[in-house]
C-alpha cells in the first residue's frame, strides 16, 4: 500500500501497522492482505464480490478489522460482507471505509454488512467513515447494515462519520429475538455541502428484547442531514431512539423518530432535540478565557466525542 | 483594583427604553465585598458588566489602571476576571474535569481535579468524568461552577448567589473556600448575596436597588441598618424579609 492507503487506513481503523488477529483490508477494489485465525475464517464469496466472516462459537476476545480504502478517483464499488458469529462468541469487528479522491470523477463504496448473531453472541461492532483529498470528485459511501439477532445476544454498533464524506445514505435495519438487546451510537458531523441521510428500523420480535439508538450529529455551512429512526415493538419489549443535533451556519437538520407498539406490554420512547449552540454555553467558556472561536470548538468536540 | 466609573447600563425591548442600572461608582480592592439588595434591582447586571457579558451604556471599568470597558469577555478572562454564573450552564458531552481543565487553562490529571472537587465536597472520583449535563442536580452543578473558579485562581472573582442550591453542603464549607481561595491568590472576591453568614464575612457590603447604588461602607456600617430594616430605602426591608 501506497503512504495515502496508509493514512486513509489510520484515519478508518486506527491502524499504524498489520493489526493483531484476523484482518481483510481491501484497497481499491482488490484485497490488499488477509489473516484468519483458529477461531475466525474470512472466505471470498465466489458469487458477488464481498467476503464471509466466520466466527465460531464460543471464540471469546477476538478482533477482526476489515477496512476498506479508496484511492483511485473515478472508482465506484458495491461489496457484499457477511459475518456469522457462532453461539456465545464474543467479538470485536472494526470496518471501515476512507476515501481519498484526488481526481474529478465520484469515487464510491457502498457495503452491504449483515450480521448473523447465534444465541449468546455478543459483538462491538465498530465503524468509521472517512474522505479527503482536493479534487472536484465526489465521495460517496452508502453503507448497509443488516442484523439478525438470536435469542440473548447482544450487539454494539458505534458508527462515526466526522470528516469527508460528500454524500451518504447510511440504511440500517435489525430483528432481535427473545432476550437480544441492541445498542446503537451514531456520531456525524457534515460540513460544506454533504449530505448525509441515516435510516434505522429495528423490529423487536422477541420477549424481552431491547434496543436502544442514539444520534448525535453536528451539521455545519450549507450541509443536509435527515435521520429517520423507527422502532417496532412486536412484544413484550423496550425501545429508546434519540436524535441529539447542533445546527450552525446555514445547516439543516430534519428527525424523524417513529416508534410503534404492535404489542400491549411494548415499551417505547423517542426523543429528538435540534438547536443551536446556547449562547450561555459560549459565554461561560469565554469567561474561563477561551475565544468565541475555540469556545465553539470545545462544544462541539464534546458533543461528538 | 476594579473600579466603576457612574456606570449605567439601559436596554431597549418591547416595554420601551428601562435603565437597568444608573450612575454607579465604587470600587473593588478589599478581600471580600459583597453586593446585596432585593431581586431585580440590577446586582447580578452588574456582575455581568464586570464579566464583560454586558457593556455599559455609559461609565467606565478601570481593572488595574487599565480602562477595560471595551474589553471583550475573552479579554478580561484572561486579565485576570471570574465568574460563577448563577444558573450555571449544562454541557452535553463535555464532562467535569474538561471544563476544570479549562479554566485551569491546562490538561488537568484526574488527581489534579480531584483535588479541585474535594475543595467543593464533592466526592470527586464520583464525578470527574460524569458529563456536564441534565443528569447532574442544581447543588452539584454550582459546586462545580465554583470548583471552576478556584481553579482559575485570578485577581477578581465574581460569584453570583453562590450559596443558591447547595443545601446539602455547609455555608461554612463554603466561606472556608472563599478564605483559601483569598489566601491562595490574593486577590478580592466579590459576592453578589441575601445571605447573612456571606455579608457577616465582607470587609465592604454594597447594597444596589432600583438600579442604583443605596449605600456602600464596612460591614460594621451596613449591615446593623440592613438586618434592622432603617436604611433609607426600599431594599432592607425586602433583604430583611429574605434573611
């Protein structure tokens, strides 16, 4: 991998170097190094281009990081990973996506990720989306994440976009059965132009099932945002989506949280807040000596940390 | 040194011109000095021209010589001016020890903070990385506010009804904090209050109503006339009634 390929890939999963355990890393479209281990299989899908992630059940403290950079303007892909995490597994996935598009055609990478948690699995499920470069081409991503989850899993699913990405449409839906709990934390900052639309569904099918999706989002100059947060409670189940945004300059920001009780003991709630940096907020950090400008850097930086 | 030049400070809204403050003088060199007077009467306006929040409508603030009536809230910040808000403010995601870290003007070590915190009584591992939000009470909230200025440690220290909320802590905590924070940086203190235990520490007690200074002398001058409710005026009687 080339220095770009390099940083891209510290930007997207914080790596300096080959990490520790299993990895696939995928650079412009073709794979660019693989390890599996004794417990984690990683196999190319012979049908659609795209992986399978195979974690076996009972593997306990294991990572697999599985990023994807993108280097070479005018590139657009479309990648199928499907990852099986067996009975009582408990695992870390890191993916991620960087761009850096130095020439004028769109560069894009849309994934398609799909858990498949057995009874018991438990993952952390961590995603960073990222872009750079001058050129006038644009960097699209539209991940997909598709979960199924068995009886008593768990899964925690932090997904950040802060920097880059011009365009994105961020589709999410999961179906948990009896005693699965799923929490959800996206953080998004969008400047310039970009535009960035998130859509979570989750169905909560089983008894005892609980999810939890919480956004917070930064919309700067003459960005778009628009979340949209559904949660379906099909039984004996509790649900909890909150939208938390900062709108600046000429922004703007639209929630729309939907929560559905299809089951008489579902427990639902959905908040959703939008405003303005409080002038108080900037006064008070004024008055501990902090410019206006650093002031509103820390309040932000806060938000999203 | 702070001093106030006949400052006056008017505002204009949908109720028409209103002066908030007219023509007040006095200066700020002793230990403790504490400002009190009935609600609405124009002190905590007064500390806000002081923070730079407000800029008067006319008068002038000498800090030091220096004519800092211009000067932004930035600016006097970093001259050497506090101030502990009243109704302190909530941060969502920024957690205590950044905000200590800030007006400490450096990175602080959780021991560091700590030891900021356990000035204030609170338990201080408890609450050095909780978030500065909702989920904290009125109480905890104004110890941290005044945390915050300790921490800063400058010439002038503005607070605000700082005993407000803290019933679960001792008014002699906190006087013992204003007696250290003195011993620490000395520099004066000022406090705008109701409170009797907080006016019975002042070196000079000032009391502003209806926009204007009433009187101003030692504590020995001012506070027989404020507690028997002769002081010319209409504030005694009100602060009488609240003590």
């Amino acid at each position: 991998m080339n220095d770009i390929q390099k940083n891209l890939l510290e930007q997207v999963a914080g790596l300096h170097e080959i990490p520790a355990g299993a990895y696939n890393i995928r650079a412009n479209g073709e794979s660019a190094g693989r390890r599996t281990t004794a417990n984690i299989d990683i196999v190319t899908k012979t049908d659609k281009p795209g992986i399978d992630i195979i974690i076996k059940p009972g593997t306990k403290n294991e990572s697999v990081h599985i990023p994807v950079v993108l280097s070479q303007s005018g590139l657009k892909e479309l990648v199928y990973n499907d990852f099986f995490i067996g009975e009582d597994a408990d695992v870390t996935i890191i993916a991620g996506c960087g761009i850096h598009n130095g020439g004028d055609a769109d560069a894009e990478h849309s994934g398609i990720h799909r858990f498949v948690l057995a009874k018991g699995a438990k993952v952390h499920y961590v995603e960073r989306h990222y872009g750079e470069g001058d050129g006038n081409g644009q960097r699209l991503m539209n991940p997909t994440t598709i979960v199924e989850q068995a009886e008593d899993s768990h899964m925690e699913m932090d997904t950040t976009q802060i920097k880059g990405v011009d365009s994105t449409k961020r589709v999410t839906t999961a179906r948990l059965a009896a005693g699965a709990s799923l929490v959800i934390r996206e953080k998004l900052m969008t400047h310039g132009k970009q535009y960035a639309e998130t859509d979570f569904t989750v169905d909560l099918d089983g008894e005892d099932s609980s999810a939890n999706v919480i956004s917070r989002s930064v919309a700067r100059d003459e960005s778009r945002q628009i979340f949209r947060s559904a949660i379906n409670g099909n039984n004996r189940c509790a649900g909890h989506t909150e939208c938390d945004a900062i709108i600046m300059d000429k922004a703007t920001v639209a929630a729309i949280p939907e929560i559905t009780a299809n089951h008489i003991d579902a427990s639902l709630i959905h908040e959703a807040a939008i405003g303005k940096i409080a002038g108080e907020q900037l006064i008070k950090l004024m008055t501990l000596g902090l410019t206006e400008a650093e002031a509103e850097a820390q309040i932000v930086n806060g938000f999203l940390k | 040194m702070l001093e106030l030049q006949n400052v006056s400070y008017r505002v204009s809204d949908t109720d028409g011109d209103r002066e908030i403050l007219h023509d007040v003088s006095l200066t700020i060199d002793e230990r403790f000095v504490a400002i009190t007077g009935p609600n609405g009467g124009g002190k905590s306006t007064l500390a806000k021209i002081i923070a730079g929040i407000y800029t008067p409508t006319e008068g002038r603030i000498i800090l030091d010589g220096t004519d800092i009536t211009g000067a932004s809230i930035t600016e006097r910040a970093k001259l050497g001016v506090s101030y502990a808000f009243q109704q302190p403010v909530r941060f969502k995601g920024l957690t205590v020890r950044d905000l200590i870290s800030l007006a400490a003007g450096h990175e602080l070590s959780v021991n560091d903070a700590c030891s900021y915190l356990s000035e204030v009584g609170l338990c201080a591992r408890d609450y050095v990385n909780r978030e500065v939000n909702a989920s904290l009470s009125g109480g905890e909230l104004k110890r941290i506010e005044i945390a915050m200025i300790i921490a800063r440690g400058t010439k002038l220290s503005v607070f605000d009804e700082p005993e407000a909320g803290i019933d679960l802590w001792s008014f002699g905590n906190l006087i013992t904090v204003f007696e250290k924070l003195h011993e620490t940086v000395n520099g004066s203190i000022l406090i705008i209050s109701h409170q009797e235990r907080i006016l019975n520490i002042a070196d000079k007690i000032v009391v502003i109503a209806g926009g204007q200074l009433k009187a101003i002398g030692t504590r020995d001058e001012i506070l027989p006339e404020l507690l028997g409710g002769s002081n010319p005026g209409c504030a005694c009687s009100v602060l009488t009634q609240k003590l």
